[in-house]
C-alpha cells in the first residue's frame, strides 16, 4: 500500500514542495494558485505524453515521493522528455531509468505504477467484444480515479475518460474495471482475429474459392469426352490384366528369341562344317587333277616305248662304232606300268573319299537350308505375331492408364470442389460478429447491484435534494436519480454525481478485495454548487457539500484522497491535511510555485 508524500517542483531554477498526508488532503484557495497543476503533475508522472504546464511558469522539471509500506520511492521527470529516473528502496522496484514506453534497455514507467498498485505486469484485458486483447496499464483506468476539472461536471459517464467514443464508455475501460473488481481478465481461449481482418480474410478465400470453382469446371469440361465408361476399380483390373498378358506376350518373344539364337549357332556349326568340306572337295579335285597329268605322262612314256621297239635298234655307237648297251629298256617300260597302276589306285581312292564328302556336303547344305528356313519362321512369327501383339497390348494398357487417370482427375476434382463447397459454405453460414464477450452485460452482472447500492448509500449520506430514488443506468454507465438523467443536470448537479459515481466505483472495487488504486484525486467536485443553476433555476442546499466533504472524511487512510476545491465548506477537518493557498502576499502560502504571483 502506497500514498503520496509529496511533490516538488523546479521552476524559474526554483523549488516548491507540496508534503501530503496517507488520508484525506485538501488543497483549497482562489482561483490561478496552481492547484489544478498539483492533480497535473500526478498525471504528468503516471505517464501522459504532454504537460499542461503553464509556459509563463517556466517548469523544468517534476519530483514526486512515495511511501510504500514506510520505505521510500522517489521518481523525477524533466520536463519535455520521455524519461524518468527512480530511486527505489522498494522490494520489486528497481532504481534505474525508466521510458514513457520502455524498450531493450529501459522498462516504461507504467512498471513502477502497476507494481505499486500490486497489479502483475503482464495481464491482459480485451480490447474489443470480439476478444482483442490489449495490455493493462496504469493509463487504462486512471481517469477513474484521477478526475480533472475538465471532466468533472461532462455529462457523459465520469467512467469515460479520455478515449471513449462520443459518450460512451471505451471497451478497455470497463474490461479494466472488471479485472480489478473480479480478477478475470475473461480472454478468450483462443488467439483473437480482428473482425476486419477477418472479413478481408473471408472474402479472400470467397474469391479464391469462386476462382478454384471456375478452373475446375473448366479442367472438367475440358475432358468430358475422353472419360471412360468403367469405372477407375474396373480400369485397374483392366491395366492389371493387360500387363499379366503383356508379360506373357514377352515370355513367348523371348523363348522365340532363345530359338532363333540356337538355331543360328546351329547354322554357323554347319557352315562351318560346308566350308570344311569345300576346302577337301577341292583340294581332292586338284589331287585327281595332278593324278590324271600323271596318268597322262605315264601313258605317253609307256607308248612311246611301244612305238620305240618298232624301230630298228641302233647297235652300234655312230660315232665310235662301240657296241650300244640295252639292258634298262625292259625296266622303264615296267616301271611306267607300276606307277600308273598305282595311280589309278590312288584316283579310285581318292574319287571315293570325293563322293564321301559330297554326300556329306549335301547333307550339311540341306540341313543348312532346313535351319535357315526354321530360322526364318521364328522370326516371322516375331515380327508378325508376337512384336504386333505386345504392341497392341503396350497401347492398350496406355489407353486404360490415361483412362485411369481421366477417372481419378475427375474424382479428384469432384472431391476438391466438394471441399471448396464446404469452405464457401463454412464462410457464408459463419457468423460475421463472433462476440466473444458482451461486456456490456457482464458489466452489469458485476457492478450494477454494488453501484446501485454504493450510490443509494451516498447520496443519502449526502442528503441529496429531494432525493427519492436513485440506479445505475447500464446502457449510459452513470447515474440517474429521481428519474432524471445526469446529462439533464447543471454542471453543479452534474459534478456532484460524476463525484459520487466515481467514490462507489472505488467503494466497490475496495469492497471486492483483488485490486483496487489507493489513490483518489478530484478537481472541483463541488465548484459549481455555490452558482446558481440555470437550467434548475434553484440553489442547492449546503448540506450537501458539508455531507460529502464529512464523507471524505470518514474515509481514514485508504484511500489517500486529495480534494482540489475552491472554497470548502465550514465543517471540522480534524485529521485532514489542509492545504490553502491564499494569492495573498502577507498571508500564509501565495500558491503551489514559490516566488510566483500574478
């Protein structure tokens, strides 16, 4: 638990301090003696991008400490910067430099804040209905409890703030009070998908699945006439049967085959064996040849001796009349004889091996052309019969492989655009705002009986004018008393309200016990009940600024409330911590800047 200490401020080179008490604090006095400044400054070190310091004032720079359980904490912020620098003797907090919105080097400020409201760093809330989430920080839910003067008497919902549209209550504003009132930040299970997104997405896949559908019935007109009759189980058996016939087609092509190669081994043995005997044949025809020369040569020798004997033989040498020798005559004519007997013995031989290999030779050349022929058959029959057949049988199986496929495509197109189907069915039946929370309701269901309540109990405390009866009205998230509206008030009835509206919320939040801020500040909450209101075009009572100021200060420590108020009313303010600023020179403290008069 933490309250303010105090501030200070450097100004002109000057530095003014403003010490606060744990309860209630009351900062009162005329008009230009900086006491909305002091609620500007709280804002301005809770994280506001921009000041609302007077430039004529000359502010440099803004301190402020804080007590948290009896140990100090103290942060200062230069004007015009982004940084603050924290001194810290708090467990949790550490002293370093801390950004607006933090980064890799320094965390934002709004670390320090949510750790002194003992709120976890991380917690999220929903940002939309429709589940978007967003980070809780101190600036969510300030305005709740920080009420300026600028607010205090709008007539839309004092819950509102700064960043609700036109009247209304921003979804992050209300998913926040729900988290501090109940703990649920009530995200959904599931990752959030912007509706917007969403949508773009949706009529992405719409026009993608449109598309898919055209280009379907194209591909599927395309061939609709080459879809065959059978079914794709029937093509497969089909295509299965066709190559159990093509395998058998090929196993009789190549024992075909195997035939042809023994049978052509068996022709190259025989024409080798032909041309064996071609070699004898004629070589034994040379042999005879040479045999009939020699027979021939004998024949002639043998006659000639016959023809010789006829002749009268020369007895006597004519040239030395010596007596002439004839005792070989009888021996070559024999010899001539003999050996072309032997010859013709050799020609019978041989002319009978000639007939021999003849016979054989025809018998060769006839089984040659036998095998030739044999040869040939087979490979007729291979190029006629069993090559055509596997032919037919490999276009045949082909034609059910395309036809298999024609099949399949136009089942695969059929299922796909059934799944297209679906898709643009699922989109067109989705529902196009998927509300993951009315917050609205949920609101109701937790505040409305407690605000009723806290409300009732106020302003009876106060002793509101005429007061009757009095509801938390859910569909403006403000209060309506006595059947009037707020918004229907003057803007003193209306800053009296805002002012109850925002104590029950705090009440309540208190009451629930998860988080509630210690901390309320208020600008003016009765400023305007000392004028008259135009639209009532009555008075309102002084009771009831008496009442709610003893209000206050009923409220013991918690939490610390300062009050900024012109004129108080006249009321003990025992254990209050008053502060007056008198914008008079000789009498007690000019304004919240020292050394500073108008």
């Amino acid at each position: 638990m933490f309250y303010i200490k105090w501030i200070k401020i450097t100004a002109n080179q000057k530095e003014s301090r403003i010490d606060f008490a744990p309860g209630l604090n009351i900062i009162y006095g005329p008009s230009n003696t900086g006491k909305s400044m002091v609620l500007d400054c709280i804002d301005y070190m809770m994280g506001a991008g921009t000041h609302r310091f007077d430039v004529n004032l000359k502010v440099e720079k803004i301190q402020i400490g804080i007590d948290v359980n009896g140990e100090g904490l103290s942060i200062s912020r230069d004007v015009n910067t982004q940084s603050f620098e924290v001194i810290s003797h708090v467990d949790g907090i550490e002293t370093s430099t801390y950004k607006l919105k933090g980064g890799k080097k320094n965390p934002p400020i709004n670390d320090v804040w949510m750790k002194l409201f003992d709120i976890p760093l991380d917690t999220k809330i929903l940002k939309t209905q429709e589940g978007k989430p967003q980070a809780l920080t101190v600036r969510t839910f300030y305005h709740t409890f920080i009420i300026d003067e600028d607010r205090i008497h709008d007539k839309a919902s004092v819950l509102k703030g700064k960043h609700g549209l036109g009247g209304k209550v921003g979804t992050p504003t209300l998913t926040a009070l729900l988290y501090l009132g109940t703990g649920n930040n009530y995200l959904p299970n599931l990752a959030f998908i912007d509706p917007k997104i969403k949508k773009a997405k949706d009529e992405g896949v719409l026009k993608i699945v449109n598309r898919g559908m055209g280009f379907l019935e194209r591909q599927k007109s395309s061939f609709d006439d080459a879809l065959p009759l059978l079914q794709p189980v029937e093509l497969q058996n089909k295509i299965n049967q066709t190559i159990d016939e093509i395998g058998a087609a090929k196993g009789i092509l190549k024992e075909a085959l195997n035939l042809c190669r023994e049978i052509g081994e068996e022709i190259n043995k025989v024409m080798r064996q032909i041309s064996e005997d071609e070699v004898l044949m004629n070589r034994n025809q040379l042999l005879l040849s040479q045999y009939k020369a020699d027979i021939k040569r004998l024949t002639f020798i043998a006659e000639g001796n016959m023809v010789s004997q006829k002749i009268k033989t020369i007895e006597r040498c004519p040239f030395c009349n010596g007596e002439l020798p004839h005792e070989h005559e009888e021996d070559c004519i024999g010899s001539a004889i003999a050996e072309e007997q032997k010859i013709e013995m050799q020609v019978r031989d041989l002319q009978s091996v000639q007939e021999s290999i003849q016979e054989e030779y025809a018998a060769l050349s006839k089984k040659r052309d036998m095998l030739i022929n044999q040869r040939n058959e087979q490979e007729e029959k291979i190029r006629r019969e069993l090559e055509p057949k596997i032919r037919q049988l490999k276009k045949q199986l082909d034609d059910f492989k395309i036809s298999l496929r024609f099949a399949e495509m136009n089942t695969m197109i059929d299922q796909f655009s059934t799944f297209l189907k679906q898709e643009r069915d699922a989109v067109e039946n989705e529902e196009t705002a998927d509300i993951h929370l009315n917050v609205k309701e949920k609101f109701k269901e937790v505040f409305k009986e407690l605000l009723d309540t806290e409300v009732d109990e106020l302003l009876k405390y106060c002793d509101y004018q005429n007061y009757l009866d009095s509801y938390f009205d859910i569909d403006s998230y403000d209060i309506v008393v006595n059947g009037h509206e707020k918004k229907s008030q003057g803007k003193g009835f209306r800053a009296f309200l805002n002012t109850i509206l925002a104590v029950a919320m705090e009440n309540c939040l208190e009451k629930m016990g998860h988080y509630h801020p210690t901390l309320f500040v208020i600008d003016s909450p009765i400023l305007s009940l000392k004028e008259k209101d135009s639209k009532r075009d009555s008075y309102v009572t002084e009771p009831m600024k008496e009442h709610l100021f003893r209000y206050f200060l009923t409220r013991a420590d918690s939490p610390q409330t300062i009050v900024i108020e012109n004129e108080i009313p006249s009321i003990d303010y025992e254990g209050a911590n008053l502060i007056h600023f008198t914008k008079n020179k000789g009498i007690g403290r000019y304004g919240l800047i020292d050394g500073y008069q108008e």
